[in-house]
C-alpha cells in the first residue's frame, strides 16, 4: 500500500475513461511521491492561476522529468544532480499546499505525456479552507 505503482495504476485508469475518481484521490493520499527541489524549495510550476507541485511516482519517472528539463535548461543540465523529498500524498495535500498561501496542486508524472494527472486545488483533494471552489453555491462537484 501506498506505492507508486498503484497509484500510476489508478491515473492509467483514469486517463482511459474508467475507475472511480475517488479512489485515484485516495491512492494519491497513500502514495509515497518524489518531489524534487529547486533553489532549496520543492519543484513547482504556475500554469493557469495555479502553483503545482510536481511529484513523482518513482525514480524513472522523475528521471523521464530530468531529461526533459535538460532539453528546456541546455546541455549543461544533462549532469545536474537531483535531488528530492519523499512524501506521502497527504502529507503534500493537507500541509504543504495550505501552506503555499496562493492556489496549489500536485502535478505527478508531468514528464508523462499518456501517464500525467493533475489534481487541482478544488473541495475533495484539498482541505476546504484553501479550495478555490469551497463556498460555491451551486457548484457541483465530480472528482
């Protein structure tokens, strides 16, 4: 329980149209994720309003993530050591992200074009209080 391979598992069943929602949020939860750092703070990317963590789900997808920033950063990027933080899923939903203080996510596997899965800052992936959908009237809301 709680490996990465299950939870790459849930987001192919996801990515392929079947599976439930809430189990890929919970497999995310029990996962172990690698988040590698950055200028001695974790990885993340803004991309639509939104700060993402990137995380991992193992060592060869975060070293697929390498070699495609050493296309972005240039040849000298090919030798760069990376390092990174282990944490579990919930660990980087319910304490990392609130304390970004801006809307946050987790990104894992974006180096994986068919294997990537975003979870957003909404109600049911992240604590209420830092859920940009949280007090929505009307809102439904469908992991």
């Amino acid at each position: 329980m709680g490996d990465g391979a299950a939870l790459a598992d849930r987001i192919a069943e996801r990515r392929a149209g079947v599976g439930d929602p809430g189990a890929l949020v919970g497999e995310l939860r029990r996962a172990l994720v690698l988040v590698p750092y950055d200028r001695g703070g974790l990885w993340t990317a803004e991309f639509g309003g939104v700060r993402w963590v990137c995380g991992f789900t193992d060592e060869a997808a975060l070293a697929r993530f390498a070699e495609e920033r050493a296309v972005v950063d240039g040849a000298g990027a090919v030798e760069r050591a990376w390092e990174y933080a282990t944490f579990r899923g919930a660990r980087l939903l319910d304490e990392v992200i609130p304390a970004m203080g801006v809307p946050a996510g987790v990104a894992v596997n974006v180096a994986d074009p068919d294997g990537s899965m975003l979870f957003p800052p909404v109600v049911g992936i992240v604590p209420d209080a830092v859920a940009v959908d949280a007090g929505v009237p009307g809102e439904e809301r469908d992991l």
